[in-house]
C-alpha cells in the first residue's frame, strides 16, 4: 500500500489500515535513525524505571518530598511517550514496514500530546517549585496540593487530543518521520484551535522554564561560592534541577528552529531535529547519576549486588561441576 492510496482511503475520524507501508529511508539513513530510536527507547524504560525504583523502594533521590513527587511524574510521562511513540518507530525501523495496526496507529498519532503535555508541566512544576523555596517567604508546598497539581496535570493534558477527535481527526502513517500522524492539521479551524492549545501548554510553559531556568543558575552560581553545607547542598539540587530544565529546553530548539526556518531542509535533517526532543526522555536518569550523589551510591550499589550474584553463581557452578 503507497501513502496516497492510504490517504485517500482514509475514512474521517477513523484509522485507516495503514499495516504494509514501507519506511521511506534506505538502509544506510535507516540504521542510525533506527539505532537512535532503538537505543533512546532501552535507556528511557530501563533509566525511568530505574529512578522510579530508586526513589520509592529506597529513598534514593535526596530532594525535598514535594520535589521527588515531580520527578516521580516526570519519569511515568517520559516512560509513556516512549512507549506511544519511540518503541512503535524502533519496531518500524526493525521489519522495514509499519506492521502494528490501526489502533497502535491512533494512540501514536492521537494520545502521543498527552505525555508530551505533562512532561512539560512538570518541568515546570519543578523549577517553580525550587524557586518558591529559594525566595521569601521560603516555604514549600504540601505533599497533598503537589498530588493535586500532578493530577490536575493529566487533566489538562488531554485537552489537545479531544481537539483533534472532536474535529474527526484521522490517524495516519508517515513513511518519513516512520510515525503515525493526526490528521487534524489539514482542517484550518481545527489546526487554529491546536496551535492555540500548543501555544498555551507548550512554548508558554517552556518560556517560563527559560526564565526560571535562568533565575535558578543565577542563584546557583552565588551558592557555589559559599563553604556551608547548608549552601552546598542547595547548589547540588540546583545544578540537577538546572540540568534538567535546560536539556529540556536544549532538546526542544531543533524542531522549533526547524519549525520556523526550516522550509527548505533536507528531510533526513528534519526527522533528526524532529527526534532530538526524545533525548529528553532518557537524559534525566542520566543527570541525577551525576549531580545526585544519593543516586550514584544506589547506582553503585546495585552494581555492586549484580556483580557480586554473578560471581556467586559461578562459584556455585564450578563447584558443582568439580563435585561431578
């Protein structure tokens, strides 16, 4: 099936059988886009896991209470996003053709905001949320309203995806971005109506970031100077959450350049700006392993145990074998 008979079969509000539609690449482009999407799907289910294990089993992640809930968060919405759009495009890559059917199709081409919306807020959330405690009059939020905003988080997010169900938005797949794609942004009214939603929950939220990720630094580096402990250990908290924020903006600037300049780039240069986003997905395990000291002696730790079950193991067994 080519992508216009699938276009043209599409049904309005439905998801057409896009199953047998080969990627567009040759194997020399697809292996390192593959290998990309292959490799930021292991470390962002395996990383994410990782801290979610690290910090509700063991209390690994030494932040405040309210801070480590949004760390939390961010980790599930990173988990979810890789899920709904990274691992279909490592398996489309793996067999050369989109093979995993009509509603895999429409949960990565219409649910896929929702993850990408809340990791967004949380962002957010988290820099906000340290700068309430570096500022009069240094007091942070209770565990109970972080619960609320968590949740009125996946409240919101949604919203973007109801307008584009709402306007009968198709699910269809892109041999190029090798993704399923809405629909909804051939409908001018309703592309207006996402642009407006993508503009409040999206570059309105990473602007505030942007400042805040600033303010933060600025106090981070005041900090650096200072031999207290109290001071040092504020610095450290303030360089992961620094971390965090600006590999999430960082991430972000491809496709936003792209998006404005970018009319007459090459499409192997686009889908690779395009996916530069998703490093923000497995890069923040990556950051508390080096800016958390708490998490590194877990990390260490739990290395320690697995070389030392191998090691037992295999003493187990050669003693077995010269008993035999």
């Amino acid at each position: 099936m080519t992508v216009n008979e699938t276009v043209n079969e599409t049904v309005n509000g439905t998801s057409t059988d896009v199953n047998g539609t080969d990627v567009f690449w040759n194997t020399a482009q697809s292996i390192p886009l593959g290998g990309f999407c292959f490799l930021a799907t292991i470390a962002s289910l395996f990383g994410n896991s990782l801290v979610l294990y690290a910090s509700i089993c063991h209390n690994a992640i030494k932040l405040d209470n309210v801070s480590v809930m949004f760390v939390q968060n961010l980790a599930i919405a990173d988990m979810v996003l890789t899920l709904i759009k990274m691992l279909p495009r490592t398996i489309t890559f793996i067999v050369g053709k989109y093979v995993l059917g009509d509603l895999c199709c429409f949960v990565s081409a219409q649910l896929n905001t929702i993850p990408a919306t809340v990791n967004v807020f949380t962002v957010l959330a988290i820099t906000t949320h340290r700068l309430r405690l570096l500022r009069p009059p240094y007091r942070s939020i209770s565990t109970t309203t972080a619960k609320r905003i968590v949740a009125l988080m996946w409240l919101i997010a949604p919203t973007g995806s109801l307008i584009q169900l709402g306007f009968g938005s198709s699910s269809d797949f892109d041999p190029i971005y090798v993704t399923c794609y809405s629909s909804v942004y051939d409908n001018e009214t309703a592309y207006i109506a996402v642009a407006i939603v993508t503009g409040l929950f999206v570059y309105l939220p990473v602007l505030l970031v942007i400042i805040f990720s600033i303010i933060l630094s600025v106090i981070a580096f005041k900090h650096s100077k200072k031999t207290s402990d109290d001071h040092q250990r504020s610095y450290r908290s303030l360089v992961l959450i620094c971390s965090m924020s600006g590999l999430f903006v960082i991430s972000l600037l491809p496709s936003t350049i792209l998006l404005l300049f970018g009319d007459d780039t090459s499409p192997f240069v686009k889908v690779l700006c395009s996916y530069c986003y998703y490093i923000n997905s497995f890069s923040n395990p990556i950051i508390y392993s080096f800016t958390n000291k708490d998490f590194q002696n877990f990390l260490k730790s739990l290395l320690n145990d697995f070389i030392s079950s191998i090691r037992k193991n295999n003493r187990v067994a050669k003693e077995e074998t010269e008993k035999k």
